[in-house]
C-alpha cells in the first residue's frame, strides 16, 4: 500500500502506426483531462518509436499531454510485443503513473494484457465510460459485461498503475492549448531475449477497403435486407452520401459481408455525423457501438423495433422500397 501513494500522474499510451500518433490516443488524452481535474492531477503521453517518432510530440501536446515520455530506440520503430512491453514497464517503474490509458486496438489490447502482467496490475479491457471516485479518488472502469446485458463499473483498488483499455470512437478529441509542456527522454534496455520475433515484411490487408471509424456518414444493413445480395441498396446509398457501409453481426455471421463492417460491442465502436440503420432491430450489443452517432436514422418495419429508442428519425416501412427511395431521391437533389 505504501507504493500506491507513490504513484501519480495519468499516462496515455500514444499509439503509432508507420510513425504517425493514431486518433485513439488524442482521444483518450481528451478524457485523461477530465480525470485529471477530478484527480488534481496531470496528463501525460506515452510515445514510443525510433528517432523520427519526436516530430509528433507537438501533436500529443495540442491534444492536452502536460508531458510526453518519449521513448525511442532504433527496435521500437515498428510495434512488436516483447521490446515494446519492455520499454513502457520500464519507464512505468521509473516513473510510477497512478492510471494508464490504451486504445483497445489490436496493438493496445497485445501490449496492455503483457504489461498489466509485469506489473502485477489490474486491467479493465474495453471500457465504454472512465471517471473518478469523488471519495476514494480511484480510477472508476466501466464496461458491458455478460453478453452486454449489464454495465459492471470495475476498480483496482490495490495495485498500480490502474489500467484501462478503450475502444477508438468511444471518446472524442479536443484540441486544447498547454503552458508548461515538456519532454522526459527516455533510452530503454532491449535485451536480445526481447528481439526473438523479426518483422520481415509488411503487408497491408487490401480487402479491408472500409474504415468505419473515420467515416462522417455511415449506412448500416441488418437481418431485415433480408438477402446478401441486398446488400447493395445499402452500399447505392452509401456511395451517394459518400458514405460507408456497415454492418449488423446477425449479417456477418451469416456470411452475408465481411466482419471488417460490422459494427457493435464484438464490432466497431463508431461515431459518425449520420448513421442510417437499415433492417436492424437495436440490440443493446449493436447500440453499444452507434448509439452516439450525431444523427440516427432508423428504418425497420416493426414501429415497437428497439433502435427507435435511440433514434433522430424514424421510418417505419420496408427497408427495400425506403433505401432505394432515398437514393433516388438523394441523387434527384445533387442533379
Ligand atoms: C456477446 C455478444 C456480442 C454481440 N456483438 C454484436 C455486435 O458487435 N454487433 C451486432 O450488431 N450484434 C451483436 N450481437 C448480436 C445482437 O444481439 C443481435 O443478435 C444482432 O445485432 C441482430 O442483428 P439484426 O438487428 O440485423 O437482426 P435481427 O435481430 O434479426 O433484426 C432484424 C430487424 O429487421 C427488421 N426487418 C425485417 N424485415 C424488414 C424489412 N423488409 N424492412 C425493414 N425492417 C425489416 C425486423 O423488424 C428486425 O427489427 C452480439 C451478441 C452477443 C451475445
């Protein structure tokens, strides 16, 4: 307990890909701040990378980090599990953080679970809501449990760092202006033990032509399309509105369209401006993943179908006359 109070500070892993920060962790620096008002505390970052990865600190203090650890060794250019945990543990004993943050990407979920390990801490995976104890100022961790059905609020009262994970798209970035800010450099040990795996190549996955996450307009098609070849009304939609298309996982696990679209709590967490559901009933595991979407549109033939509830707009009828009709439509007005 002794050391518990040796620990301060909220960290944000700050994620790279090809030497560029990813959008999840100016997002998890967004919440960091409101946790850090509630804790009297400070924001800081986490960058790891080779040399080069220093021109994007500026970014991590436009976005609220009060400091950036910045960790750079030739091995940490590209993201592998054994130098990276070695790293980011290291400085973590250094520096002793009270909460540390990490996008649930495929990265943070690999790196998280190893680091949590080494440092005999408590890791809540998935989150959809963080906030602090008014009383016992401790981390408050809250995220679907038993097949969505209930939100546990989880806390790890007795080891540090308390650790978190948290889907891209769950929060939202603000730009924010820093006095003060400032770098800790930082030289980790890699031992050859660590540098067992090589990356030999890398070789983008071309299918994956969709990026829900980024999309500003997204148009969704469920079990009510009724057939996989009707999977093309919705992506006629989508292409007038410039959108993209996602999914329900009733219609990827039936095979009808990739897992890449589909959206919910085993999906993608996404936020659009517009988010067109079309023949999906609302179960609570897909509004996990929409629900805070700037505008809903719903259509569905049963006027008591649960996405309703979380609806802008709601167009009861037959998602096969309705989404043809709105393209049509949507293409008259664009000439
Ligand atoms: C642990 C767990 C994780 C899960 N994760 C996810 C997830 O990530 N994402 C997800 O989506 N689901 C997830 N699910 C599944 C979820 O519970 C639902 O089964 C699924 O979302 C249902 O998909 P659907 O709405 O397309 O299909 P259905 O439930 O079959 O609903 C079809 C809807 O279409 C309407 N409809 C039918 N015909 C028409 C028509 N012609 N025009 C208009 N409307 C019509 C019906 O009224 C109905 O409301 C998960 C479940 C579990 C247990």
């Amino acid at each position: 307990m002794a050391d518990i109070a040796a620990h301060k500070g909220i960290w944000v892993f700050a994620e790279q890909r090809d030497g560029r920060v990813q959008s999840v962790a100016l997002e998890l620096l967004s919440e960091a701040q409101k946790l850090a008002a509630d804790l009297g505390s400070e924001v800081s970052a986490v960058l790891a990378g080779d040399e080069a990865i220093e021109s994007q600190v500026q970014m991590l203090f436009d976005h609220g980090a009060v400091n950036v650890y910045l960790v750079t060794h030739p091995e940490l250019k590209e993201y592998r599990t054994a130098p990276y945990t070695r790293a980011v543990v290291e400085l973590i004993k250094q520096y002793k953080p009270e909460i540390m943050l990490i996008g649930a990407s495929t990265q943070g979920r690999d790196l998280a679970a190893r680091m949590a390990i080494r440092l005999n801490a408590g890791l809540t995976a998935d989150c959809t809501g963080l906030a602090i104890d008014p009383e016992k100022k401790i981390l408050l961790q809250t995220r679907p449990a038993f097949g969505g059905n209930i939100m546990a609020t989880i806390i790890t009262p007795n080891h540090r760092p308390q650790m978190a994970t948290v889907r891209p798209k769950v929060f939202r970035k603000s730009k924010v202006k820093n006095q003060n800010s400032k770098v800790i450099k930082f030289k980790p040990t890699i031992n050859a033990e660590d540098l067992l795996v090589k990356i030999l190549q890398i070789v983008k996955d071309e299918s994956v032509k969709v990026n829900l996450q980024e999309a500003e307009i997204i148009i969704s098609g469920g079990r009510g399309i009724g057939d996989p070849k009707n999977f093309k009304i919705v992506e006629e939609l989508a292409a007038v509105l410039n959108g993209a298309v996602g999914a329900s996982r009733a219609t990827v696990d039936a095979g009808w369209i990739s897992a890449h679209h589909q959206v919910g709590q085993t999906g993608k967490t996404v936020a659009p401006k517009l988010y067109i559901a079309c023949g999906i009933a609302g179960k609570i595991q897909h509004l996990v993943g929409m629900q805070d979407s700037d505008n809903i549109v719903a259509i569905n033939k049963d006027p008591d179908a649960p996405i309703f509830k979380v609806a802008t707009y709601g167009i009861v009828g037959d998602c096969l006359e309705v989404v043809p009709a709105l393209t049509r439509k949507i293409k008259e007005l664009r000439g």
